[in-house]
C-alpha cells in the first residue's frame, strides 16, 4: 500500500459508525482493525466497546470525525435538494418534449401528488418565516 495508513478507521453505518484502531505494528506485518467504540450521531454518542476505555485521544480523534461527518451529512442533504430541483427541470423538459401518452399516464398522479405536497409545505414553511419576521 502506497501512503501511511491512518491511526482510527470509521465503518460508516446508517445513524453513525464503528471506530477502529489501525494497528501494523505486529509480527504478521498485516492490518489489524480492533474495534474501540461505537458512534451514534443523532443522539452524540460514543460508546467505548466492550470494557474498553477509551483515551482522551481517541475521544478527541472520534468528537472531530462526528463534527466532519455532521458538516458532510448537511451538505449532502442541500445537495440532494439542488438535484432535485434538476431533476423537476428535467421532468418539466421530457413531459414537453419526449414522454408518449402511455408514460404519462403512468406517471403523472404520482407526480401531481408529490408536487402538490411539496407546494404546501413550502408554501406553509414560507408563511411561517414571513410572520415569523416581522
């Protein structure tokens, strides 16, 4: 493997993750992962595994990868937002330009659902912070 191999590794699972420590430094001169502790983002929780106790480092090192992780997570929402405003764009194109009766039939009281939901809750959202301003 080319590069230095990081002291902790994260298996990223649903609400937060499994922590490693990297160890090379054994007679095999193979990757070792132990596992030290399990993170849950959404409560902000880090629980050593096992009777393990966990070093101020490791804390340190697990506190950060949550805050990176939090910052990352938000960003993918807004982007998957920004996309989905792409895709409405593209569905507004192909309904006008390529879609036949029989596609259409088969999407478009799906489609009028979703959107009307979406209206009102962005109408309601956007009522709210205008009298939520002033």
């Amino acid at each position: 493997m080319a590069g230095e191999l990081p002291d902790y590794y994260f298996r990223v699972r649903e609400n937060g993750a499994f922590v490693y420590r990297v160890d090379t430094e054994n007679r095999q001169r193979r990757i070792d992962l132990d596992q030290i502790a399990t993170v849950n983002i959404r409560k902000g929780e880090i629980k050593p595994h096992g009777e393990r106790e966990l070093t101020e480092e490791d804390t340190a090192v697990i506190s950060e990868w949550m805050a990176e992780r939090l910052e990352l997570l938000e960003y993918r929402d807004i982007d998957d937002i920004h996309r989905a405003v792409d895709y409405l764009n593209t569905t507004a194109h192909w309904v006008q330009s390529k879609a036949t009766d029989a596609q259409l039939e088969a999407v478009t009281d799906a489609l009028l659902l979703a959107m009307h939901d979406l209206r009102t809750v962005l109408v309601r959202k956007k009522a709210d912070r205008l009298i939520g301003g002033k």
